[in-house]
C-alpha cells in the first residue's frame, strides 16, 4: 500500500500526538505511525495511572487521561493513524520528497517528517537472572497494563527509579502484598516518590526492601517464589508477579541508521525550528537534543509547535504560516 501525506509523524507519544493537532490547525495533511498497538507513547506503555502534575493548566491528571485528551483535540482533523507498524527505512528521492518503509510493508511518501520518536523502541532493561525467561507472561513483567490483574495478588517489584516508585505506589492499593526490593540504600527517582514510598513501608502499606536483590526465581511452570538476597541473609518469598522496572534501554532502532546527527541517542536540532541537519525532516520532544533540552511533555509541545511551523514554511516556499488560535 501506498500513501501520500504532507507530513509523516514518526511516533503517537504526547509530542507526536500535539503535532498531528498543530498539522491540522495549519491544513496541513498528516499520518501518524507507531511501532506500538496503542497511542501514547511512554504514558501508555510505561505509566497510565501515574497522576502528571506538571502540564501547564491542569494540576493533576492520570497519565492515560492525558493521552486521550491528546487524541480527542485531533479528532476533528481525521489524522489516520496506523498503528503496530515501525517505520523501518526513510529515503530523500530526487524530487525532494521522502519515501518511508514500514513494518507491515506499507510505502509513505511525504514532503516533510516530523520525527517523535522518544526512547525509540521499547526494549525493556532485563535482570541477569538465571532462568527468567522461563517465566517471561508466567509471573515476570517488565511492563504493567492493567492493573485489575494484580489485584489481590502478592508481588515483587525491583528498581529505585520512578517507574519502580510510582508502580510500587499504585499497585500496593490493589495488591494483597507487595514487595519493593532496591538494591541500594537510596532511590534513583523523585525524592517525593522516595519519601511517601518510606511513609507507606512504615505504616505497613508495602514492604520495603533496601540493599537488596532478587537472586533467583522458582515455580513449577508459573513463577511462586523469589529469593532475596540482603547483607544479613537470604529469604524466599512467595508471589505471582515479579517485576524488574529497571526502566528502558534505549533503542533507536532504524532511526539511528538514517544519516542525522546523534549526540547521546538523540538528535541534535536547531532549537529554534526544531529541524535537524535534513532540511524537511524535524525531531521533537525526548528523541531531540540541543543546548538546556528538558525532557518534559510539555517541551514535546512546544517543539512540537515550532517544528510544524517549520514545516509550514519549509513546504510553502519560505511563506510564514499565520499565528491562529483556536476559537471553539
Ligand atoms: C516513569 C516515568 C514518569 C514520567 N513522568 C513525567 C511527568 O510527570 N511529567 C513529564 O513532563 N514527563 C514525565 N515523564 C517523561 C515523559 O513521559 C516524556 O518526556 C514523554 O513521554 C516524551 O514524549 P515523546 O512523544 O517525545 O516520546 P514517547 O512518549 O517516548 O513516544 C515515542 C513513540 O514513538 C514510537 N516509535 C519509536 N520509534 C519508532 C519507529 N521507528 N516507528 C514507529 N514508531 C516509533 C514509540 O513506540 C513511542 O510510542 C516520565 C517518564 C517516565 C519513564
């Protein structure tokens, strides 16, 4: 299949998402495509029910909240999205166009890329744990879902980072138990997180485990016990569901075999446009870098402005795209 847009979205997170809005409000035509079966990004794989307290106007709202919002301001522009399909190839033809391959062997030509692509793949950061293969869907997760499958069941959960903090947080509402093992003496991640982490292991909301360790895992085809591994001793504790959240490995994936410029595993763009050294091709929120970059969703839409401003002009011989703001 075949499909001719202006512009293609590389990436449906929380900037790829804003950019698709921004394409619409400037006639542009757009398509989003991402290698996940849903849109969102990392807030749908990683944490849809962390409350995000940091998007300018709204003081708090949950993570998957957040997205479908994203998705119903698109709405009325019809942005197809296709889903579930990498895009694995990206070629400069002569007459200025791009030509992207994806997964599913579908063909895009397009004038102008934005590229939102964040972590690039998710490629979960897996413990050297003998075995643990073996219980891979049988009692090991590297990401959570749903959260109704772990209710009333007794878990495990590794990492000092937010998404070990903030897991442990929610999932301890439902759990029957829940374990968190770290295997230092502080945490990695937001020192609120760490703190109300403390207060919910001193009133006995979850146990707490610091210079720890899961060292093995046991069960007969699905996992039922952990061992734990601490200076004065080791324990076997029982569970359904181990889960190592020591975050992603970032992997680019095709993306770094395109030619730009990557500076630590992202791309460097002027920040002014957004643009990286490709003239038509823009990266934007997590995967782009330059001098003070932060990587926060609200920089995602505010790169995601500029960038399709941008390409706005990029496609209209240099013409400056009007400043419009939506009035209903
Ligand atoms: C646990 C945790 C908590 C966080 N909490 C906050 C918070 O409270 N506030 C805040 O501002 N930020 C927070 N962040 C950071 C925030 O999630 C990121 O800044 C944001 O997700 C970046 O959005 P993005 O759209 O640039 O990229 P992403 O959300 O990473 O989305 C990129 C998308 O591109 C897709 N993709 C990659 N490569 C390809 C390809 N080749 N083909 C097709 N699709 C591809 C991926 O599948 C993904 O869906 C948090 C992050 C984590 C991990």
């Amino acid at each position: 299949m075949t499909i001719s847009t202006d512009v293609l979205i590389i990436g449906a997170g929380p900037s790829g998402l804003f950019a698709a809005f921004k394409a619409g409000q400037l006639e542009l035509s757009a398509r989003i495509v991402d290698s996940l079966p849903q849109a969102g990004g990392q807030l749908a794989e990683l944490y849809p029910y962390k409350t995000i307290s940091d998007v300018p106007g709204i003081p708090t709202i949950e993570a998957k909240s957040l997205v479908d919002n994203l998705l119903r301001q698109i709405e009325p522009f019809n942005i197809s999205m296709h889903l579930g399909e990498r895009v694995e190839t990206l070629s400069a033809l002569p007459d200025k166009t791009f030509e992207l391959h994806t997964s599913s062997g579908s063909i895009v030509i397009c004038r102008a890329i934005i590229l939102a692509a964040g972590l690039g793949s998710f490629a979960p950061r897996k413990p050297d744990l003998a075995g643990i293969q073996l219980f891979e869907n049988k009692g090991v997760e590297y990401a959570i879902h749903d959260i109704e499958k772990f209710r009333a069941k007794n878990l495990v959960i590794a990492g000092g980072g937010d998404s070990a903090l903030d897991w442990s947080m929610q999932l301890a509402t439902v759990a029957q138990r829940l374990c968190l093992v770290h295997r230092r003496s502080d945490f990695r991640g937001n020192p609120a997180s760490a703190h109300k982490i403390k207060q919910m292991a001193a009133i006995g909301q979850l146990e707490l485990l610091m210079n720890a360790n899961v060292t093995r895992l046991g069960g007969a085809e699905y996992l039922e016990w952990v061992e734990i591994t601490r200076p004065e001793g080791t324990i076997q504790v029982d569970c359904n569901y181990f889960m190592p959240l020591f975050g992603l490995s970032p992997k680019l994936g095709p993306i770094s075999t395109w030619g730009f410029q990557i500076q630590k595993g992202n791309l460097c763009v002027n920040p002014a446009t957004c643009q990286t050294k490709v003239p038509g091709v823009y990266a934007i929120g997590d995967l782009c870098t330059y001098e003070g970059k932060l990587k926060f969703i609200l920089s995602g839409f505010q790169e995601a402005a500029l960038a399709m401003h941008a390409a706005y002009s990029y496609l209209n011989g240099g013409k400056q795209a009007k400043i419009r703001y939506a009035t209903d």
